[in-house]
C-alpha cells in the first residue's frame, strides 16, 4: 500500500513561507507516497498539566490519533530566535504527554525555509533535540533549509518557484518514504 505522510506546520500565520512548502509537498510526492496536513497547532491551548488531568483537548487526541496512523511525519517550520517556533514546541509538548506515544519510532522529516541566509538551520538542531525524547526516527539527509526563501517561494502564488528547492524537497519525501517502508517492515 501506499505510504502515507502528514505534515505538521510551524507558523500560523496566513502568508506563512512554511506554508507553502507544506502545500505543495502533495503534489511534489514521488508515486506511492500520499500527503495530507495534520490540523492547525493554533488550536491547540497553551500545555497545561491540569486540562491534561481533567483530559486531552480533542484537537490533541485527533492530532496523536493522525500522526499514530501516519507512515511518517514531515514537520515544516519557521525558526524563532534561532529556535523552534513557541506554538510548535507546545504541540510537541501536548503530543509528549499522549499514552500512547505516537512519536516513538515514528520517522520524521524535517524542513524549514527562511528569508536568511541560512535557512531555519540552527533552529533544526533544537527539534532534533526535542525528537530524541519523543523517541522519534529523524531523517539525517537530505536536509532542507531553505535559504532566501522570499526568492524562492511566491507566497501570493502559493507556488515554489524555484525549481532545484522543487526537486530537493521530493528527493527528502523519498528517503523518508524508504525509512518509512524500511520501519513498516520490519515492525
Ligand atoms: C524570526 N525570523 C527569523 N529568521 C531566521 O532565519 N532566524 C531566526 O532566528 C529568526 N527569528 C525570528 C523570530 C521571530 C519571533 C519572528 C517572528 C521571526 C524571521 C522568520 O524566518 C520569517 O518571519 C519567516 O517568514 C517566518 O516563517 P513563515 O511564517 O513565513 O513561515
């Protein structure tokens, strides 16, 4: 069968750069991988271990349930002061406290475009340290950061213009669609 990816995305805002990564990478999936977004992190409240004890927000059991049953998830994301945006590291967070802990062993990408020079790098770090305690499986390579993305991304189009940041993001889905396949596997 098909594997199936979801994507989980860093910013709220409208005109987000991520975004428009996150949309497109449907239809930049190589053949046999299917795409869908997970809901907005926006709907998630602000963690807090007392609504956790008198039970989940329903917007954080859908968002454990859709990744739990997910191949792999692909998370797009801004950086924030060198960092991973406040409002995903609270989804994380949410996620972190499921019983079932739907991150573990899970294979995740990750890509992440700003209008700098370096392209979301130093913030990708900090995730990758977050997933280690969620117990996740991060891609190493290839890596996305997208680097002037304002150059590369028409966020009025809604469209990648940039060919090469095109044909990268679908070599990233495709290693982690083999990861995917590989844990599927040997499960
Ligand atoms: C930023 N931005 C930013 N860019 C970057 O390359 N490194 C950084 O550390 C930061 N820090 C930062 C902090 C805060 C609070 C904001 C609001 C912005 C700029 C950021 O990359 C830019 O606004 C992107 O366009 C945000 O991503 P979206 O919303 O377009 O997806």
């Amino acid at each position: 069968r098909a594997v199936k990816l979801v994507t989980l995305l860093g910013s709220l805002r409208k005109a987000s750069l991520n975004a428009v990564v996150a949309k497109n990478l449907p239809a930049l999936a190589p053949d046999g991988v299917e795409i869908s977004a997970l809901g907005s992190i926006g709907e998630l409240p602000h963690y807090d271990a007392d609504i956790q004890a008198s039970g989940f927000p329903p917007a954080v059991l859908a968002m454990g349930q859709a990744i739990a049953e997910a191949d792999g998830v692909i998370i797009v994301m801004p950086e924030y002061n060198y960092s991973v945006p406040g409002a995903l590291k609270n989804a994380l967070d949410w996620i972190s406290r499921l019983p079932e802990t739907p991150f573990a062993g899970k294979p995740v990408a990750i890509q992440t475009a700003s209008p700098g020079m370096i392209g979301g790098a130093r913030a990708q770090y900090h995730l990758r340290q977050i997933m280690v305690f969620l117990d996740a499986q991060v891609l190493n390579k290839p890596e996305i950061m997208i680097g002037q993305a304002a150059a590369r991304i028409d966020a009025e189009s809604g469209e990648i213009t940039d060919e090469s940041t095109r044909q990268h993001l679908t070599k990233q889905i495709a290693a982690l669609a083999r990861m995917a396949r590989q844990t599927r596997h040997s499960a």
